[in-house]
C-alpha cells in the first residue's frame, strides 16, 4: 500500500463522508449467519482505510458513482458492513475447527 494514496484515500473519504453530514456513531444492524450484528458505521470506514489500495480504488468509485447519482451513500455502507460480518464469520467458523 503506497502511504501517497493511503493519505489521499483518507483525505477523501474523510471530506466526502463530512459534506455528507456521515454520523460515525450510527448502529448498522445485520443480520448474520447465526446472529443479528450491531456495528458502528465508523468501524466500517476504519475496515475500509486498511483496505489494500485497489479495493480502496474501487469504494472510491463506487462511492463517486452513487453521489453523481444522488443515491444513498449509507446503503453503499451496509452492503460493506454485510461483508464484513460475512468474513468475520467465515474466520471464526474455521478457527473453530
């Protein structure tokens, strides 16, 4: 991960979810596998900060493409959310075995 673009990257998102008035401590529930989830928004946008520089890239885009299309950036975040809870779930399950 180049420290350019993670700087870059941060500066972005950072200013993006601000103009958009993004509350970090917003309660996302979902539901997983086995349970119902309950994560702060704010967690998410940390998950995706340590994200590699590729996968950054694409949030990026996708985030660009939902605001030039006046949609919901917080539906964009739940879907991440749901992936998030999807691996962490896939990870205990096998550390379990």
């Amino acid at each position: 991960m180049t420290k350019i673009y993670q700087s870059h990257f941060h500066k972005w998102i950072d200013t993006f979810l601000e103009e958009k008035g993004f509350d970090p401590e917003y309660i996302i529930e979902q539901e997983g596998k086995n349970n119902l989830h309950f994560i702060k928004a704010g967690h998410i946008i940390g998950f995706i900060k340590g994200l590699d520089d590729d996968l950054k890239a694409q949030i990026k885009t996708k985030f660009v493409q939902i605001d030039f299309a006046n949609g919901d950036y917080m539906h964009f975040i739940k879907h991440l959310a749901k992936g998030y809870i999807a691996v962490g779930e896939q990870y205990e399950a096998h550390s379990s075995e």
